[in-house]
C-alpha cells in the first residue's frame, strides 16, 4: 500500500529530508526503502536521476532475490501458492510492497500461478451463503488483486474476475467474514483489510469506480470503529491491534488500517484522529519505530512460520518507520509544522 510521487524537487525538502528517521532510512542498504523514501517523503519526481537508481535497483536487491529463491520451472514457488511461509501467495505481496517494478517476468509467472489457483475454483465463482452472505477467505483475493495491480497484470481479466467475486460476497456493513456460524453477521477486521486493499489497488489502476466504492465501504466499517473499538461500547476490541507488526500477513493492526485510508485519501476523516495518535505515540527518540511483536521467524529456523527473508527483528524497523511516516504525511502531521488539513470526512454511503 501506498504511492505516489509528487511534483517537489529537492531543494523544496530540507525539513523532511533533515528527520532523524529520514537519514536513517536513506543510510540502510536496501534500495525499495529508498526508493520509497524518496518518492512517498520527499516527493521527488518520478525522472529524478535518484529515484530511477534506487528503482533500478529493486529487482536485484537481497530481499527480492531471496523472495524469488526456489522458483520452479513453471512458474511456482514451493508445491502450492497458499503454503504459508514458501508458497507464491505471501511473496507476491511482499515483491509488491517492495516495489518491484511492472511487467518483471519472475513477478508474472508467480502471478499467473496464483490467479491459476485462484480463479479454477468452481466455489469461488458464487460464494459460500448463509442466510443470504458469502462466507468467503476473500483476503486470498484481495491480496492477488492487490498485488498484481501493483505489478502490473491487473489488465489480466482473471484479475477481473476475481475483483468482480470481492464485490459480489461484500456483506452490508462493508466487510467480509469467512464465518460459516449462522449468527455471524458482522464482517472480520481481519479478512476485510487484505480483501479492500485489492480493490483500491485495482481501482488505482484501472479506474473501476466499483471496485473504489467497494473499498470506501470497507473504510466506512473501519472508521465506524475509529479502527480499532467497538461500535457498541467503544472499548479497544483487541490488543495486538494498537500494536506495531511487520509483516502483518493475514493479521490487522490499526497501521496497516491507516495505510489503507491512505491510499482512499480517507486520512482526513475525524474518526482516524485516535489511530493516528496512536501511531504518532510510539516514535522513539532516534525518530524510528520498532515493531511490538512478530508474526514470523528468521530463515533458517525449524518449525512453523518460518519466512525466506528477515525483515528485521532487532532495533528499529525500516518498514514500520518507512510506513507509520507515510501516513502521518498524506494526514498533514509530519514534518512538524506541516499545513492542517480542513477537508471533509472521506465518505459517506449515498442516500437513496
């Protein structure tokens, strides 16, 4: 999740780029970060020669290579797409936070195993229902969508298809939910956040209004709660969700929430203010943000979840800091002294 390169130059950036958690991000030999650093902080433009470098570089740095180690003659990673921690699925989403550029033939041939399994599911062509909702894993969807939009293969109509199944299984409150229980009728945090951020993503790159209109739905279910608190009685629903992951997998937690308001440009919306609070509140002195908890282990290790990169597990976290700064700047409270935003709530379901 996020983008987005802006018309600033460098010499428009010298309270962004003197940050503490800036310098640091910029110092670490890892050119995705950079790249985002310098595209989503500091808003260089897309044809600075800084920007196409540390672009250039993505495809051959140490995490895209590890993610792509085992690759199978036909195109796999492991024996099946949806292995947890060796399958196509998860590494697909992650090449696609790195910012792998578009059309890389190892991304296609991972996609193309993906949508293969995805969409020759007779099943998920109309959705499991009880009384009358899908009782459907659409973050599995949602995260293929996601990704090759942002890969560049969302002009695959099985793309297509599998944005068309999202919509139709969303249930009335905006989300999504797996729960076969009869009495469930309240849409999972956890399947929603994955399956929206698909269909923001196909949106952004195809211009399907009906796949932006779904994720704003979804918005308006997390904002409803402020991302994180029962509608009814306003306590926080669960703990670990004002607490700081990288990567969150098929978890929830109220950063990656932001982060998807972000790319709906729905960060303005009062109903976010305490999230972002939350996040702005575990900035540590050196600028930088640690993670608060791991859903993964080191390569290496035996056992179960056990992932082919480290994504750092000592000291600060480039992906957290990189991310908890990118919200904080499309909601206009970094840098300090930035301009406060007067824009509206971000969307409100029409009336008919």
């Amino acid at each position: 999740m996020g983008h987005g390169a802006g018309a600033a130059g460098p010499s428009d950036l010298a309270a962004p780029s003197a940050d503490p958690g800036v310098r640091w991000l910029l110092g670490l030999d890892e050119p995705s970060v950079r790249y985002w650093v310098l595209t989503d902080l500091l808003d260089y433009p897309a044809g600075a020669p800084e920007v196409r470098a540390a672009g250039a570089a993505i495809a051959s740095g140490p995490r895209v290579t590890a993610l792509f180690s085992g690759q199978e003659p036909d195109g796999g990673f492991g024996c099946h797409p949806y292995r947890k921690w060796t399958g196509a699925h998860w590494r697909l989403v992650a090449l696609a936070e790195l910012g792998l550029p578009e059309g890389d033939p190892r991304a296609r041939a991972a996609a193309d195993q993906v949508l293969r399994w995805l969409d020759g599911r007779p099943e998920r062509r109309t959705g499991k229902r009880v009384r009358g909702l899908a009782r459907m894993c659409a973050s599995q969807e949602g995260n293929a969508v996601g990704a090759c939009s942002r890969l560049g293969f969302a002009g695959d109509p099985r793309v297509a298809r599998l944005a068309e199944h999202l919509l139709e299984w969303q249930w009335p409150d905006g989300g999504w939910n797996c729960d076969k229980r009869p009495e469930a009728r309240h849409s999972s945090f956890y399947e929603s956040l994955a399956t929206a951020w698909g269909l923001a993503e196909y949106a952004r790159a195809t211009g399907s209004r009906e796949a932006a209109a779904g994720a704003r739905r979804t918005a308006e279910f997390f904002l409803r709660h402020r991302l994180f608190r029962s509608e009814r009685t306003g306590e926080v629903i669960n703990p670990h969700w004002v607490r700081l992951h990288w990567p969150l997998y098929f978890h929830y937690d109220v950063l990656q929430a932001l982060r998807l308001l972000a790319l709906l440009d729905c960060l303005h919306d009062p109903r976010a203010d305490e999230a972002l609070s939350v996040v702005a509140g575990k900035r540590r002195a050196d600028g930088t943000w640690r993670a608060e908890g791991y859903y993964w282990r080191p390569p290496g290790k035996e056992g179960h979840r056990v992932e082919v990169v480290d994504w750092g597990r000592r000291g600060p976290n480039p992906w957290l800091t990189l991310n908890a700064l990118r919200v904080l700047k499309r909601a206009r409270r970094w840098p300090p002294g930035g301009a406060t935003s007067t824009r509206p709530a971000c969307w409100r379901p029409a009336r008919n």
